[in-house]
C-alpha cells in the first residue's frame, strides 16, 4: 500500500446501518477495509469494460470427459492461445465429470474472447470467468 490519505465521508444514517450489516456479513472487521476493497472493484469493473485493459481472468469449467473428443477440444483451444493461458488446474470430479480452472492473461477483449469460446464449447456443463486486474492498484 502507498502513502495513506484521511478522508471523511458524509453518509446517510440508514445507509450507513445497512453497509455495516452487510460488511458484517462479509466478515470485515473495519469499514476502511470494505471501503477499500469496494473502491477496488469498481476499478477492475471499469478496466474490464475497456477492451485494451491488461486483465487476467480464471475460466472455471464442468465438463463430462466422456463425450467423444471433448477433452481434445478443449486442449486444442488451449494450445491455439498458449500465449495467454497461463496454468490450468485440473480435477477428476468424480467418475464422469472433470473440473478445470485455467489462468488466462491479455487484454481484456482477448480473455473474454477466449473464455467465451471455451464455456460455450457443445458438452461444457457450466463455465464461468472471473476477472481481475493484475494488481496496479494498492
Ligand atoms: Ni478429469
């Protein structure tokens, strides 16, 4: 973290009740840490909406290794972006299912492009992208 700056915010009560219910929730123990990590999100969101932002995303996917070539296919994809994916993590689930989660760096146009066509690959269960960016921000 760089140099720390004091602010003050002026809030409505109720809303102020109801962000430290939720914080609770959410298990932070101060609300400049929620503040914080609030502020945070909304810049990765807004880099996420710039296609040229660097990002990096994980690409969680459920697959049924059964269906005949799929396994291949995928890897395939892999391979074509091997630029980009940087790891990919795999669990025999259980007998049929297969869990991968794959590191993918680039731009945010890129990685979205990649998840995209890895998630909607015919025999893929579920897939889901999370982005982050890669830590310009304290
Ligand atoms: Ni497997």
């Amino acid at each position: 973290m760089g140099e720390l700056s004091r602010i003050g915010v002026a809030i409505d009560t109720d809303l102020l009740e109801q962000f430290d219910e939720l914080i609770a929730r959410r298990g932070y123990t101060n609300r400049s840490e929620a503040f914080r990590d609030l502020i945070r999100g909304e810049l990765v969101e807004e880099a996420w909406t710039k296609p040229d932002s660097p990002v990096v995303g994980t690409v969680t996917l459920v697959y049924d290794h059964h269906v005949r070539l799929l396994n291949e296919r995928l890897t395939d994809m892999q391979h074509e972006h091997y630029d980009h994916v940087l790891s990919t993590l795999h669990v025999h689930l259980d007998h049929n299912n297969c869990l991968e989660v794959l590191v993918i760096k680039g731009k945010a146009s890129e990685v979205r492009k990649i998840a995209d066509s890895l998630i909607s690959t015919k025999g893929v269960k579920h897939g889901r992208l999370t982005v982050t960016t890669p830590g310009t921000h304290s």
